[in-house]
C-alpha cells in the first residue's frame, strides 16, 4: 500500500511546564512519556481532537499540503481526521453487542491471521461480543484494528501497559512493521525506551 507522506506539528500552549513542541512525520515512531498525571493521554486526545487545542497548534501536512487542524471547523475536521489518524485509548470504547469480527471488518483475512499470532488473540475471540472480553483482550483487539487501517498516522494511549514481556515484544515488532510501512507512530508509556525514533518527556 502507498501511504502518503505527513508531517505532523504539536506547539506548546496546550501542554504542562515549559514551551515544548513536537515534530514527527512518517516513518517514524515517537514515544512520550511521563508520570501519572504528566497529561500524556491528554496531549494524545488533544492530537486526535476529541479535547480542545485551547491556545495550541496542530498542523498535518500531506503530500505536501498543509492542513490547520486546531482551526479547522468541526464538520469538516469529522470528515478529515479519521483519514489522516487512528487513535487507541487506554480504554477502547466498543458498542457491546458488536462481535470482534465485524469490529474488525476493515482487517483482511492475511491481516487477521498475523495479528491473531502476534498479539496472542485465540481465533475463537472473534466471535465473542466486546462485553465478553477482558480489557486487556480489548485493548490488543482495539491494536489489531489500529493497524489495519490505512491510516497514516498511528496514536496509541499506553499500548504496553500490562503485557507480559513476550506480549510486549510483539507489540513493539507491530510498531516497527507500523514505522517500516512509512506511518508515523505516537505512543505513550511512564518510561523512557531505547529504539523509538523521538522521545519527548512530560513533566509530573
């Protein structure tokens, strides 16, 4: 898949302490962390546009075009964002009668497979309703989906939060594949990492 080229810019008017800005495009992963409370799934809300940007800027440009997305109205920002991101909370929200399968309608059979393995989903999930799973099955299905979409620009609320060490290194392998398929990945954690491409620190 040809995934178009973005270049995201965060400024600092809507994040605790210090001026502090942020700029990412694809094929990169970033990685920012902090304490409880540091205001990391705030930022990543506020990325994805489900808070107000208060003072702060958020420009994506695409393929070379520009787009303001803290000034742009809220029709047309309905419209645009879920092309441009996908965006995985602590706690994915799911309708409750909704089987995983149809959840996960955009994933291929290939896509499927793979992911099942990856993120050690057992196959007979997908017929199970969100409100027969565990968070932790939810929030690896609610990555599952994550990546299948072809979206650009990948925001995950502490996806590692909880896993075992096995289960965290196959999250990590998705969000290499994630970077080498030219998204941008943003994530969030309480610990700095080695490997991410950014890190950007959140004071408590």
């Amino acid at each position: 898949m040809n995934r178009p080229t973005v270049q995201l810019s965060v400024y600092s008017d809507m994040l605790k302490g210090p001026a502090t800005h942020l700029v990412a495009g694809s094929g990169q992963i970033v990685h920012i962390w902090g304490a409880s409370g540091a205001g990391k799934s705030t930022l990543l809300s506020r990325i994805w546009g489900s808070r107000s940007m208060g003072g702060g800027q958020l420009r994506v440009e695409i393929d070379g075009t520009t787009l303001d997305l803290a000034g742009m109205p809220a029709a047309r920002l309905a419209f645009v964002r879920p092309r441009l991101m996908t965006y995985v909370e602590q706690r994915p929200t799911v309708l409750p009668r909704i089987r995983m399968r149809d959840w996960l309608c955009a994933c291929s059979a290939r896509q499927l497979q793979a992911g099942l393995e990856q993120l050690d989903l057992a196959s007979g999930l997908l017929q199970r309703s969100s409100s027969d799973l565990s968070g932790g099955e939810l929030q690896r299905f609610a990555l599952l989906r994550a990546f299948c979409s072809p979206a650009p620009i990948l925001l995950l609320d502490e996806p590692c939060t909880g896993l075992d060490r096995s289960r965290y290194e196959h999250v990590v392998e998705l969000l290499r594949q994630a970077k080498d398929s030219h998204r941008l990945v943003i994530y969030t954690s309480h610990a700095p990492t080695s490997w991410a491409d950014q890190e950007l620190e959140l004071p408590g």
